[in-house]
C-alpha cells in the first residue's frame, strides 16, 4: 500500500506504522503545495517533540504519477480532498478523508494548532489500523 499524506503526518505516520509492525511505503505531497520547501518551525518542532525529524523534508505537488501510483490517498481536510478529485478524477476512489470529520490544515496557526493537528491525525491513523492491515 502506498499512502499520501500532507508533511505534517508523514514522519509520524512511519513511526506508527513501524510500531505496530506494519510496512508500508508513504509519500508526502500537497495539493496547494509548491516544491522544495522546507517544513515550517512549527511543524518540525512538533514533529521532534514526538520523536521524529523533518528536517530532511522538502515539499513536493501533487502529481498525476503520484496519485497513479497510490493505493490510497489520504486528505486532511475537505478543500483538499475537492481539490484532489477535481485535479485527477480518475483515481478519485482512492481518495479519503484521513479522519472522518476532517482535520484543519495548521498552516499559518500558532504552536498549540500544530499539536492539535498531529494528534488528530495521531488518533485518525491508529483508528485507521484496522482497515490496513
């Protein structure tokens, strides 16, 4: 399996799937993101603070080849999950909300919205785990 998920998930994403022994390749890219551009402050705080590092990560746009190559492809929130059904309408069964209500995109928040996002999607990908395996 072959999951897309926005940067602010992809070091964490790996080190829970590590811990409950599942390998699966993930890919981190963005629908309004531009290429080459580090992770912010706050998201590599964070990050660290939960034992993982961005500091390697570089941003990267959504692509067709990306999507085609996907098995599932993961958005936070709503404007996302739209704007990658309108961009490939092809491989649209493959796209889904990472949690069911949605998660606010932390860009442009303080500290405090970045933790929210990470454990949000913390908790959307543990109850996840079961579909997965």
């Amino acid at each position: 399996m072959v999951c897309l998920l926005l940067k602010y998930s992809h070091s964490n994403t790996l080190r829970i799937l590590r811990s409950h022994e599942m390998g699966y390749e993930i890919a981190s890219a963005g629908v309004f993101a531009g290429p080459g551009s580090a992770a912010s402050e706050h998201a590599q705080t964070v990050i660290r603070s939960h034992g993982g590092d961005l500091s390697y990560h570089r941003s990267q746009p959504i692509t067709l080849e990306l999507l085609a190559g996907a098995d599932r492809v993961y958005a936070l929130g709503a404007s996302h999950l739209h704007a990658l059904q309108k961009f490939d309408g092809e491989h649209a069964e493959r796209f889904a909300l990472l949690a069911d209500h949605g998660i606010v995109d932390p860009v442009g928040g303080d500290l405090a919205t970045y933790e929210r996002c990470v454990a949000e999607i913390e908790d959307a990908i543990i109850a996840r785990l079961d579909q997965w395996r």
